[in-house]
C-alpha cells in the first residue's frame, strides 16, 4: 500500500472521527438543552405546586378560622340559651311564688271575712270581691242586698252560714232582727 493510500485513510479515520466528534457535540448539546428545559420544566410546575400547596394552605386556615368562628358562635348561643332557660325557669318560679302568695292572701281575706265558711270554701254573699269589676261585694244579687226594708234570702241557707259567727243582722228601716231569731230576753 502505498503511502497515498495510507494518508487517504488517515484522512477518512480523522474526518470520521471529526464526524462522529460533530454529531456527539450535537447530540449532547441537545441532550442538554433538553435536560435543562425538562429542569427548567420541572422547576416551573414545582413552583406551581408550591403555589397551589400555599394556596391551599391559606385557605385550610380560613376553613380554620371559620370553623373556629362558627364553634365559638354556637359556644355562645349555647351559652345563651343556657342563660335564657335559666332566666325563663327564675321567672316561673317567681311567677308560682306570686301565685302561692295571692293564693295565702287571698285565704288569709277569707279567714277575716265572717261572710265566708273557710271550712268549705263557700261564700255566703257579703265581702266577696268581683275580679272582673274590681268591686267589693260583686253585684247586688250576690250580696244579697236587694234593697232596704227587703228581706233576702240569698246567702241565708244554714250550709253558708258560719256558726261561730252571731247572726245580728237587722233590717235597715225597721231596726227589728230578721225573722227566726228570738228577741224576748
């Protein structure tokens, strides 16, 4: 072989090197830039997720708040229907206490009043009171105080009657004790 033939091959070994040489530069060049853009890529949506992540960190803590808000809210409405039924229940009790007591007043009237038989409850007529007009006595068919100089009979029965209590009712115009009652002592 001669020394052309050697030198041409030494040339055709060197530009294929040089060749193979071009094209592993471009390729790692590319290689590079394609690694550097899915880096680039990657960095991207990791700052995205970041983003995401902190938003939904900020509003997990206003979930928080709110949640925390509207705990505290029920605490306090619990809070106040806890007052409310303590003062609804301090209110009917004042309420059966103020009952009690005009019930004992109104017993203890009835003890004073002689026209009323406290054993029985009854009245006989006089004294009573008339809730609806507010007057003493209620009309005057249920006094049985028709008029003077009439007799009534209205309260007169023995069952109304208080026994411990002397009948020394007279007759306005007459001055004579009602009828039935013996005068001759």
């Amino acid at each position: 072989m001669d020394s052309t033939a050697v030198i041409w091959i030494v040339i055709g070994i060197v530009v294929l090197l040089v060749i193979i040489g071009v094209v592993v530069y471009v390729a790692g060049r590319r290689g590079r830039e394609q690694r550097e853009r899915k880096r680039r890529e990657d960095q991207e949506r990791a700052e995205a997720m970041r983003r995401d992540a902190e938003a939904r960190a900020i509003d997990a803590r206003e979930n928080e708040a709110k949640a925390t808000r509207a705990q505290a809210d029920a605490q306090q409405a619990q809070v106040d229907a806890d007052r409310l039924r303590r003062e609804a229940d301090q209110r009917q009790a004042e309420a059966q206490e103020l009952r009690a007591n005009s019930a004992e007043q109104s017993r203890k009237a009835d003890e004073l009043d002689p026209s009323i038989d406290t054993r029985h409850g009854r009245h006989d007529g006089g004294g009573s009171s008339d809730a609806a007009t507010g007057t003493a006595g209620g009309s005057e068919s249920q006094r049985g105080d028709t008029g003077p100089g009439t007799e009534s009979t209205a309260g007169d029965t023995e069952a109304t009657r208080r026994p411990d209590v002397p009948d020394t009712r007279e007759t306005r115009d007459t001055g004579r004790p009602p009828a039935g009652t013996d005068d001759r002592t």
